[in-house]
C-alpha cells in the first residue's frame, strides 16, 4: 500500500486532528508535525485532499515514501516495513 509523509504542517495540531479522524488506523506520528499515512487512494493529491479539501486545515507537503533510511525509534522501521509491504504478493 502506498505510504506517505506528511510534514511541514503551520496547523500540526488541527492537521493531526485530520489524520486521526480520515485515517484512523492508518497514521504513524513521527514529529510534532510530521506523519507517515497509509492510503488506497494512491496518489499525493488525493491524500493533500482528503486532509484539506478547501485549505483550511494549514499548509503542508504530502511526499510519497518509495525507499528510506536513517535513524529513528524502532517503532517507525516498524511501521514503515508492515504498512509499505501491505497488499504486496509474497
């Protein structure tokens, strides 16, 4: 399934609000204002949409997640191997 970071957000706390309700199960808060998410949808546009039809929930940059490496609590590698391999033919 296609994964996403959301980041950059003026609004973190009304963006986060967002994300919870439109993607429940779906979301992994990496920062204050940033977001991994989940989305069938597929598409950068179709998640930056859905979380602000009309541009009131604050600027943000919706980038698509297709490789990653670094640093981070073992939950996030977690997360990212779970959710990125979902829907994927073993």
């Amino acid at each position: 399934m296609p994964v996403f970071l959301v980041c950059g957000s003026d609004k973190p706390k009304k963006l986060e609000k967002v994300i919870s309700e439109n993607f429940a199960d779906k979301y992994y808060k990496v920062a204050d204002d940033q977001w991994f998410i989940t989305s069938e949808k597929g598409t950068t546009k179709s998640v930056a949409e859905e979380l602000s039809p009309d541009g009131k929930n604050g600027g943000f940059i919706v980038i698509p997640v297709t490789n990653f490496w670094g640093f981070h609590d073992k939950s996030t590698w977690e997360w990212l191997e779970v959710n990125m391999n979902k829907g994927i033919d073993s």
